[in-house]
C-alpha cells in the first residue's frame, strides 16, 4: 500500500491538474490532499476520488495550512504554485510576489506538523551558484522571462529563494521548469544542472512533469537540490 499523502499546492493549475490525473492512474495511488480556494475547477472525477482529500483555504493560513497537514497526516507537501503573466507589470515592470511571500507560513505550517519533504516549482532564472554553468544558448533564455514577464519572473525566483532560506531543517527539492507543453506524459524527462551538459530541452510536458515528481517523491534523489528538467 502507498504510504504517501501529498498535500498538493497549486492544484487546479495546469500542471497541478496534471499531476492529479498522473497520480491516480497508478496502480498503487498516493492519497492526494488538494489545498485549494476554489473546488469548483476541480475535475469532478478527482473530487469524487476516494484517494482525494480537498481542502478550502488561502496560502496565508496558518491555522488551515496545519489543520490540513496534521489532520490528513501529510507525508510530502509538493507546489505547482505559479505566477501569471500581469500586462500592467509588464508595462509598469512591478515585481510583487505575494505567491512566494507565502513560503515563508507554508514552511512554518510543515516544520510544526511534522513534515519534512518540499517540492516546489520554480523557474530556470533561479541560478545555482556553483553548479550551473552559463552558456550563450541559456543566456539568451534566461533573459525572455526577465524582459516579457518580470513580474511572474521575480514570483518564481523568489520561491526558491525562500525555500533555501526557510527549509534548512526540510527534505526540499526545487525543481526547474522550462516552457511546460500538453505533450505525451510519456516522454523522457532529464534532470541536471544548467550548462554545456544540460541534455534536455528547453521544453517539458505536463503529464511528464508530474511523473517525474511521483518518481522523485518515493526516490528522493534531488534532496536539497535544484534540477533544471526538459524533455529528451
């Protein structure tokens, strides 16, 4: 029996909603516990799922955020919290991160509840001192988000940021997207460090993201580490 229990942040998201219908194919489940606002955008068939656990809340509760992970004896806490892209931060090029200002009461809520394991999306922009290494190819890359979404650009850097910062005692792993595509599930997916051996596209789909979580949740592979992940 899956011992897991995943409390699921940013779940009724793309990528999130992906990993739900990833997670509960399988043949042995983990049970899922959706901390979410609004349950409406849910699929009616993971709200009907008896692996599935919905929970209403806002990233800033405190008091929901524990309840949640005690009460349903959370194992692993994985977040597929994004930023959107903002036209008025794009023209008054405004940086808030309210998304990643959360971090800091998630990461509170866990160490209180007992719960060590953290998985957080972020974005290449998050630059690893010492294990990445700049290419022209990545330059160039990295600086599209910078110039056309920077605010959505600051929310996700600053997540890592706060996971590093806040999660010493934690088991986190930051795992760093490129462009996310509707592509086959099935698709290979390479982790590695930024640089000349990067193997991976600058591309990854959705279905193959969220099996790559289900697989670094039970291996554990990239504790205290931040992948950067494409599709092959």
């Amino acid at each position: 029996m899956n011992s897991n229990v995943i409390l699921v942040l940013g779940a009724t998201g793309q990528s999130g909603l992906a990993f739900i219908e990833e997670a509960l194919q399988l043949a042995d489940p983990p049970k899922l516990v959706l901390f979410v606002r609004n349950k409406s955008k849910l699929p009616q068939t993971a709200v009907e799922n008896a692996n599935v656990s919905i929970v209403s809340g806002n990233l800033t509760d405190y008091e929901a955020l524990s309840s949640a992970m005690q009460q349903h004896s959370v194992t692993s806490v994985v977040s597929f919290l994004g930023a959107y892209v903002s036209a008025s931060a794009l023209i008054t090029r405004a940086k808030p991160t309210p998304i990643a200002d959360s971090f800091p009461v998630i990461i509170d809520a866990m160490k209180n509840s007992g719960v060590r394991h953290l998985m957080a999306l972020s974005t290449p922009s998050y630059w690893v001192e010492g294990q990445d290494v700049s290419t022209w190819k990545l330059q160039i890359y990295g600086l599209m988000p910078v110039i056309f979404a920077p605010q959505g650009n600051a929310e996700m850097v600053k997540i890592a940021e706060e996971v590093v910062a806040k999660g010493d005692s934690l088991d986190w792993t930051i795992f760093r997207i490129p462009h996310l595509t509707d592509e086959s599930s099935d698709l290979p997916v390479w982790a590695g460090y930024a640089g000349p051996s990067h193997k991976g596209s600058l591309s990854l789909s959705r279905g193959s993201l969220a099996r790559w979580v289900l697989t670094e949740i039970k291996e554990r592979k990239w504790t205290k580490g931040a992948p950067f992940l494409g599709n092959m």
